[in-house]
C-alpha cells in the first residue's frame, strides 16, 4: 500500500492537532437545566401522613392479582400494535442520534472518472484522440469549534430518551388498559346476571298474579302490569349481550388480535375490597411518571436546539484533502505515485441572509418556552390525576357501604312485601315496586365496585406504577 508523500502528511498532522484543540472549546448556548416545579407537600385527599412507599414501587403484576387478567395483560404486551409502533419509534430515534453524530468524524468520499476526446487540427498539427483518467479520494472534516455538532447530537440524543418514556408509557397505560377493560368486562357479566336474576323475580310474580286472575281471585291489570316490567327487563338482556361482545372486542384489540372471547376470572363480586394504596411523596412523582420524564426530555432537546440556532451564527471550520491520480492511460493510474493532492482549511459564515439566522434562533426558544409550559402542565396534570383517583378511592368506599345498605334493605322489602301480598295485607302494586327498586340498585352497587377497582388502576397509572421494572420483565413477569 503506497504511503502518502511527506509533502501532504506534514500538513495533515498539523490539521488534525488543530482539530483537536479547537473541538475541545465550549459549546455555545445554553446549557441544560430542569424547569423549576414545586411539589406539593402531599397530594389532596391524601389521608395520613405522607410516606416514600408507593403502589408505584409495585409491578403491575403485584397489582393486578387476577391470574386471567394476569395473562391477558402478557399477551398485550407481546402483540399490541400500538407498543410495537412505539418500539419502532424508539429504533428510528436511535439511528437519528447516530446521523447527528456522524459529522463528528471525516466524510471521506472518492470520485473517478474516464474520457476520450478527440482533438481538432491545429497549425498543422493532426488530429489527436487522447484518453483521460481520474481517480481520487476525498476528505472533509468540519472542526466543532461552537458545539453545532455537539448541540445537534445532544438534541437527538434527548429526543431519543423521550421516545423511550413515551415507550414506557405506552406500555405503563397498556396494563392499565388491559385491567380498565377487563373490569369492565367484569361489571356487564354482573349487570347480565342481575338481569336473568330480576327476570326470573318478575316471571315467578307475572305467574302468580296469573293463577291468580285464573281463579277469579286477581284481575287483568295485575297481570299486565306484572307483564310490562318483566318485558321492560328483558329488554335489558340483549342490551347487555351487545355491550358485552363490543367490550371483548375492545379488548382484542389491546391484544392485538381479531375479535373473539375474552375468558373470565374471578367474578366481579367476588374480588376483595380494593386495600388501602399509599401514593407516596408527591416529589417523586417527576421521577417515576414516563410523560413527565417524556415531556422533561423534550425540553432538554428544544433547549440543545437554540444552542445549534446560536452555532448558526459563526463560521463553519473545516478540513478538506484531496488525494489522487490523474493519468492518459488506465494501468499508469494504478501504476503510478498519486500526482494530485492538496490539503486546505475553510471557514464559511453567513454575512447577511435577510434575517433568516436571527429568525430561526427566536423560532427555537419560542419552542423552548413551547415545551417548558408543556412541560408544566405535565407535572400539574399528574399531581391533578393522583388526586383525582385518591378522592375517588375515598368517596367511593363511602359510596359502596351506603349503596350495599340500600341494596339489603331492597331485598328485604321484597321478601317482606311478598309475605303480605301473599297474607292478603298489601296490593299488587306494592310487590311489583319493591321489586322495581332493588333491580336498579344491584346495578348501581356492581358498578360502584367496579369504579372502585378503577381507582386503584387509575391510581398506579398516575403514580407512574412499575417505574423500577426492568423492561425485560414488563412483558415477562417472574
């Protein structure tokens, strides 16, 4: 392998001492720190004194307990389109950051070319044809003297960290919409059954009042009366069986397959009251929530973003070297010592270009402060759902123990007003009414416990639940 000649490797080491020296200065603009934010000394409708454990330190598996659920949740987690396209995402980031890094090093290139031409008759000197080859490599190296490139990358670089909060999110609200689903799920099967229950109620009373008009005892409106709230609640039955198929198909989808049968776990009023769930320290929030730290990289990239507008400013240094061989046959060009050469520095820099530079640099710290406010409705954002869940947790304890108060003493009143009916001391109507009234209040109780379930799933999304989960264990539970 030929060496290049002295002449042109002088030159090159001085060049690259330069580099050296001149890419090792600051960059310019500013330098990153955090927008400032205070937390709250504890969250609303917090009760108790606040401590550092959090429903958040657990994995969602810990969470969620149902070993149906469990799986389910698994299995979005392998196919869900969503998280694949975030996973995608990520991977198109990550080669970003190497694009922006890649003028850290020489752009080295080459270029040939190979030419006949013929020469015209001149002064008496015949035509001539000649051959021309050329080949050669070339060199260009811009010298990071005001951090552009370091800017550019450490941009990239944040946007990249971003998109793997966002990814983290995403499957952070995965979980939580598998759960979300399910219980859902869960509360229309307990609606269905109380349903076929209150039907049933409503036929055994449309058949007595029946035998009753048959044996001259009762009349016609009894029946009819009896008749109507039955068909009134049958109604409800395929209602319900609708809801139900459009919830299974929801849920296919979060598991990222066709339409079908979602199998069920433990019953909805079966499941334990949901325990107490400590929050946490509000200041730790900004360290476990995947949007908060989403939205904190984006600033730090808007912010790397106005030190490449500052670069802009100043000229460009660079390095620039041609080595190659120009020759009128082709075996001499590979024969041959290299006859072209040259090493030369440049600097190019904008002089006026119509305030073209000026405007993109304000652009860019208008997208700055752009994210900084994002970034603080963010964290207000979390401190607000935090707070909306524990509220819901406390109000809907109350709620329950209130509505399955009112649901005994429902039944009660049925049992009791078909005694006297059947003593002869009350009148049809009061039978019908007793059991009109306990139907919508076994509804309303099934879907307070599901919101309370709800609670906790919106709590451990808010908190940023699983947060020190490995990622290989997100979708692998031990």
């Amino acid at each position: 392998m030929r060496r290049a000649p002295r002449a042109i490797r002088a030159p090159l080491a001085a060049a690259l001492a330069l580099v050296v020296a001149l890419a090792s200065g600051c960059a310019v603009g500013p330098d990153f720190v955090p927008p400032e934010v205070a937390p709250p000394a504890d969250y609303r409708s917090h009760v108790g004194a606040a401590e550092a454990a959090s429903l958040a330190d657990l994995p969602w598996w810990q969470v969620f307990q149902d070993p149906v659920l469990q799986g389910l949740i698994q299995i979005a987690l392998q196919q869900n389109y969503d998280l694949r396209s975030a996973v995608a995402r990520v991977e198109q980031s990550s080669q970003l950051v190497r694009v922006a890094r890649s003028p850290f090093y020489p752009q080295i290139g080459y270029d040939g070319s190979a030419g006949r031409q013929r020469q015209p008759e001149f002064q008496g000197r015949p035509h001539d044809t000649l051959n021309l080859f050329y080949g050669a490599l070339s060199l260009a190296w811009e010298i990071d003297v005001w951090g552009r490139i370091r800017r550019s990358s450490e941009a990239a670089q944040e946007v990249l960290l971003a998109t793997e909060s966002f990814r983290r999110g995403v499957m952070l609200s995965l979980a939580t919409g598998v759960a979300t689903s399910y219980l859902q799920l869960l509360e229309l099967d307990r609606e269905l059954q109380i349903a076929h229950e209150t039907a049933d109620s409503f036929r055994d009373t449309r058949d007595l009042f029946q035998r009753r008009f048959e044996g001259g005892v009762g009349n016609a409106l009894q029946v009819q009366r009896a008749e109507a709230s039955l068909a009134q609640t049958e109604a409800n039955i395929p209602q319900l069986e609708r809801l139900i198929v459009a919830q299974e198909n929801a849920l296919s989808v979060l598991l990222g397959r066709e339409p079908g049968e979602i199998p069920r776990g433990t019953p909805l009023e079966d499941h334990p009251v949901p325990p107490d769930t400590p929050p946490g320290l509000p200041s730790d929030l900004l360290e476990r929530r995947p949007d908060v730290q989403q939205a904190e990289h984006t600033v730090a990239s808007a912010n790397a973003e106005v030190g490449v507008a500052v670069a802009n400013f100043f000229p460009r240094i660079g390095l620039t070297a041609l080595y190659g061989q120009q020759s009128d046959d082709l075996s001499d060009l590979l024969k041959q010592d290299f006859n072209l050469w040259n090493v030369a520095g440049n600097a190019v820099g904008p002089l006026f270009q119509g305030f073209a530079l000026l405007g993109q640099y304000r652009a860019q710290v208008a997208g700055w402060d752009e994210t900084v406010a994002q970034y603080q409705g963010t964290v207000l954002n979390a401190f607000a759902e935090v707070s909306d869940a524990l509220t819901a947790q406390t109000k809907l304890a109350d709620e329950r123990a209130a509505q399955e108060r009112a649901v005994a003493a429902y039944r009660e009143s049925v049992r009791l007003a078909r005694i006297r009916y059947d003593s002869g001391l009350a009148s049809y109507f009061e039978l019908l009414e007793a059991q009109q009234q306990l139907y919508p209040a076994e509804v309303s109780l099934a879907r307070i416990q599901r919101d309370q379930y709800l609670a906790v799933i919106d709590l451990y999304r808010a908190l940023g639940g699983g947060w020190n989960v490995p990622d290989e264990q997100w979708t692998q539970k031990p």
